[in-house]
C-alpha cells in the first residue's frame, strides 16, 4: 500500500468515524444534545480515536521494524549460501535485493540474488496483506466498542483531552529522543574510532592526514594511525574561521540592532529589518561562490598589489563571508531584544541627564546583555556548524596556522570528506568523522552552558 493512498483511507476513515459518533452521541439522547455530559464533537472525537489510533499505532510500529523482519526473512531463507558470505557481501546483497525487486527480468543476477528476490516478494507480498487486514480488524474492532460505549454520562471530553495530551507529550518526546539517538551513535562509533586511534593522540596531535589511515586491529596499525589523526589543525582552522566570522558579524549586527532600536524612525526600522533579514536566506552555497569568485580574488589580487602572499584559497575570504552571512542572526536577536527593555529604564536615565548614547551604554546594553549573548552564541554556532562557504573558500588542507591569509579547514568540511562515496564504516578513516562530530556536539553544548550561565547571572539584576 502507497504511502499517499493510506493517508487518504485513512483521512477518510476518520471523518466517517467521526460522523458516525457524533450522530450516535445525538440520537443516544433523542437529539437533545444538552443532557449529554459532553457535547457531540467530543463523541465522534472519541469513536475516531479508538478506532484509528490502534490501527495507527500497529502500522507505524511494522513500519519501524519491517526492514530487519524482512532481512531475517530473506536471511534464513536463503540458508547456508548467506552465512558464508562477507558481511560487506551481504549488506550488498541485500541493497541489490530492494532495487531489483520491481524487475521482470532477473537473468542477468546470479542465483543467490534470484532467490533474494524472490523471497523477498513473497514476504512483503504477504505481510502486506496480513497488515491491511489487521488494520482493517482494529478499525472496526476498536470504532464498534466506542459506539456501544456512548452514552449521555459518557465523559468523552475527558477522554479525548487525555489523549491530546498524550500526543503531545510523544510529540515533544520526539526531540529529546532524536537528540539522544544522535548522541548514542556519535559516542558509540566514536568508542570504536579510539579503539583504532590513541584519544589522546587525536585530541592533541599536530598532524591530519585521514587518508593515509592503516588497516587493522594490532598495536602496529593503532600506533600508525595516531600519527595521522592529530586534529589541532582541523580545530584550529574551525576556530580561525569562526573568530573572523564574529569579528566581523557581531560588531556590524550589534551596531544595526541599536540604530533600528533607537535612532531609525518607524517606517525606517519596517524597510530596513526584513532587508537585513533577507541575508539569513540566502542559500550557503551562493555565500560559497560569492566567496570563491570575488572575495578570494579580490583579496588575493590586494595581496599581490602590496606584495603580501596570499592564498587562493584563504581563511579571510571564507570567514569575512560567513560573517556577513549571520550578520542577522545577531542584529534581529538582539533588536528584538533591545526592544524588549522596559521603558521605565529609558525615562528613568533621561530623567537624571543622560544623553541618548549614554542610556544605551550603561541601561539598555547591561538590561539586555542576556538576550545579546543569546544572539552571539548563536551565531558562534551558526558558524562553527557551516561547511559549503568553508569548502570553496577555505580549500581542504588541514593547516595549523593562525595566519588568517592560508587555506585551512574545519570539522564539519572534513566530516563532509570523510563520509563522500562508498566507504567501510569499520574503518578508522571512515570512524574519524563520528569523532570529530562527538566533539563539535560537546563544543555547541559547551557554549549552549555558558550562555545560559551568563543570561541567568545577568537576569537577576534586571528582573
């Protein structure tokens, strides 16, 4: 069954359900609707729960646990001539098996794969069927009790706001679950990753030359890998990069916070904000080939001009486009902000003489210094996390430099590298990636402690 065409039953199911509570709420009481203890929405509500909800649940539960039924399926059906293929083999057999499932001519797959295929139509065939009918058994099961349950003293609503509430809980359950499965699996390949690799020789060496990684589970290949997985100058360029970005991206946005806030007029402030918020918008990959075609450039032809050496490829070109690029990741945060300020502490400073610039320095700024790290942590985020401008403006070498005019890289360009094409996810190369990632996932959630630490520091000042 197609995804579109369940969907569509089962909207359609539904509003029937729903009808048909309703008018049975409604003839229960001879169309009196007052003397029900909840009003007739709230029973067709009830009749459609219990009988798609279940029915829901039990498809989306065969949804999440069909691909491995279906490969164990396939698995013993195929017997012995599975088993003793490589495990790489095997992950291939089964990729080969879904794409040539929809084929009619199977002559040119060898016989193992025929009979893949074969064992996997006849199982998705029938298991299809067997779930339409079972869906199809809970829908009129589970509607057929709730009619004969309606009633006038029915507590529907209660029912029915019970279980919204349910919903909504799985609903925000679905992040904190999300999150956790993400950092399970970065910490888990990355055990696996230090299994191969010294963690301290990753954390503190000098030298980041993944493709060069050996093979193998003995001290010899452990040792050899360590030399080549010293990650200080993938952070270092990540840093670099970033620090140019804030430098450039805080000043200009902070600065156009407080002229719109304070000293543009209204229709200004209306024209100028949502132009400056267009820059949020654009897609990171024009930022990449405005700084690969006329930032690089420009600052390598100004290099050549007064005999500095500049690379083609720079530092400068890609950080000084990524802080234009969230630019209004600071200036609209910390307008909104700056407005936020009571005005009370604006009257309150022009009633003791202060001029205008002084309110802003010594009022508003401190009352609104939590929102305006909020921004600027952000920001740090927004563009220690972004990969496409560092890619075509910053090249792939792994320098260790703080010389803002060579080519450097950074963690998330590197994740990119090492995961680009058919890869073995048991080796170290391949691994490498998950541990640089776990250790970005710690860096954003260090900064993520520190600005809250610093907004409720500073809140309770102004509170």
């Amino acid at each position: 069954m197609q995804g579109w065409f369940f969907v569509l039953i089962l909207v359609l199911t539904a509003g029937a359900l729903f009808y048909v509570g309703r008018s049975r709420a409604v003839s229960a009481v001879g169309g009196d609707s007052t003397l029900l203890h909840s009003k007739p929405g709230f029973h067709g509500a009830f009749v459609m729960i219990c009988g798609i909800v279940p029915a829901v649940l039990v498809f989306f539960t065969w949804l999440l646990f069909s691909r491995y039924l279906t490969n164990a399926f396939v698995a013993s059906q195929l017997g012995a001539d599975f088993a003793n293929l490589a495990t790489i083999e095997q992950q291939a057999l089964m990729r080969n098996m879904r794409s040539f499932a929809d084929r009619t001519d199977l002559s040119a797959l060898g016989a193992i794969e025929v009979n893949a295929v074969e064992a996997y139509r006849s199982f998705v065939t029938n298991t299809a069927l067997a779930l339409q009918a079972v869906v199809a058994v809970l829908v009129i099961v589970g509607s057929w009790f709730a009619v004969r349950a309606i009633s006038k003293d029915l507590r529907a609503r209660q029912i029915v706001e019970k279980t919204v509430m349910v919903v909504l809980i799985a609903a925000s359950g679905v992040a904190i679950l999300t999150t956790l499965g993400i950092v399970l699996s970065l910490i888990f390949e990355s055990i696996h990753f230090f299994q191969k690799v010294n963690f301290l020789d990753f954390l503190f060496g000098t030298h980041w030359s993944p493709q060069s990684a050996f093979e193998g589970v003995g001290e010899e290949a452990t040792g050899r890998n360590s030399e080549v997985f010293g990650a200080i100058p993938v952070f270092a360029g990540t840093l670099l990069i970033t620090a140019i970005a804030i430098l450039v991206a805080a000043p200009i946005g902070l600065m156009s916070a407080i002229y719109l806030s304070d000293y543009a007029s209204p229709k200004l402030r209306a024209t100028a904000k949502p132009i400056l918020e267009v820059l949020a918008g654009i897609p990171t990959v024009v930022y990449g080939f405005f700084a690969a075609l006329t930032v690089a450039p420009f600052f390598r032809n100004t290099g050549e001009a007064v005999g500095i050496s500049v690379s083609s490829e720079s530092a400068l070109a890609a950080g000084l486009v990524m802080g234009i690029m969230i630019i209004p990741f600071v200036s609209s945060l910390s307008d909104d902000v700056i407005n936020a300020v009571p005005q009370s502490l604006r009257d309150g400073s022009a009633g003791l003489g202060a001029t205008k610039s002084e309110t802003i320095r010594r009022v508003i700024l401190p009352a609104a210094l939590p929102g305006i790290v909020s921004a600027l942590m952000l920001a740090i985020s927004r563009a220690i996390g972004e990969t496409m401008i560092v890619v075509m403006a910053a090249g792939l070498s792994a320098n260790m430099t703080v010389n803002p005019l060579e080519a450097v890289t950074t963690v998330t360009v590197q994740i990119v590298t090492l995961l680009v094409g058919d890869q073995e996810f048991d080796s170290a190369k391949t691994l490498a990636a998950f541990a640089l990632g776990l250790v970005l996932f710690c860096v954003t959630l260090l900064l993520n402690v520190i600005a809250l630490r610093v907004i409720q520091k500073y809140r309770e000042q102004y509170d």
